[in-house]
C-alpha cells in the first residue's frame, strides 16, 4: 500500500517506473542532492562536500574491500547511496538551516535514513555500510565548513 503511493509519486515527477523499493532508493539517491543543491546559495560549496563525501567513499570501499551481502563485489563499506543522502541532510542541517532541526532536515533525515533502508532491503548493504556512511557525512560536513 505504501510502496503502491510512493510509486504513484514518482510517476507523477516524470521519473520513470518504479517498480520496487529498490528503485525508490535510486530516485532519493539523485533527487536529494539535487534538492540541496537547488536549495543553496552555495552550491560549489554543497558540491565540494558532496564530492568529497564521495571520494572517501571510494577510497575507503577500495581500502576495505568489504564482501556485499549477496556477494556481488567486495564495495560494501561504506554505502554510496546512504552517504549521498545523509550528506545532503547534513549539509541542510548545518550550512542551510544554521544547525537547528527544522521540518526540511527532518524531511530530509527521514528520506536518507528510508534510502539506507533501502540498500539493506535490497541485500547490497549491511547495517554497518550505512551507519559508516552516516558518520562519513558527518565529519566531511565538518571538515569543510
């Protein structure tokens, strides 16, 4: 019932079918950054952050090697798509919203934690994989004040 509304949602934001709770965590993987972004009167700064973010994702995945559940490669640690979305939460948190917890960054809590979610569900990620993206995003928002 719930993923038959979410699924309605994004149809409506043109953005193709989504036929699972795996595509829905796609979609939040590119709409929450973009949200972010359009919402900052920073962007390169946003964009330095988020891609930051990334790069000690990548480095880290390539340092650890860390087997995925369904055993498809050994890039588990730590989730790319958690961290995309707890960056862009943590940005709005501390560079848009001056560190107070307003009805956009708990949207935006909600939406990144339901994308972490998302990567467990589909068996691509452990627990772990996404609380390391968790604290990833915040020591880069941190970092790059």
């Amino acid at each position: 019932m719930v993923l038959g509304k979410i699924t309605n949602f994004f149809d409506k934001l043109f953005l193709g079918p989504v036929n699972d709770v795996e595509d829905v965590g796609h979609k939040l993987n590119d709409l929450l950054p973009l949200y972010v972004l359009y919402k900052s009167d920073r962007r390169f700064h946003f964009l330095k952050i988020y891609i930051g973010s990334q790069i000690y994702s990548e480095a880290l995945k390539n340092l650890i090697n860390s087997e995925r559940p369904d055993r498809n490669d050994t890039c588990s640690f730590p989730s790319g798509h958690a961290l995309s979305g707890f960056s862009s939460a943590e940005y709005s948190l501390h560079h848009l919203n001056n560190g107070k917890i307003t009805r956009e960054v708990e949207i935006l809590y909600t939406l990144a934690t339901f994308l972490a979610y998302t990567r467990i569900h589909a068996d691509r990620h452990r627990i772990r994989d996404v609380y390391g993206a968790y604290l990833i995003s915040k020591i880069v928002n941190k970092e790059f004040k």
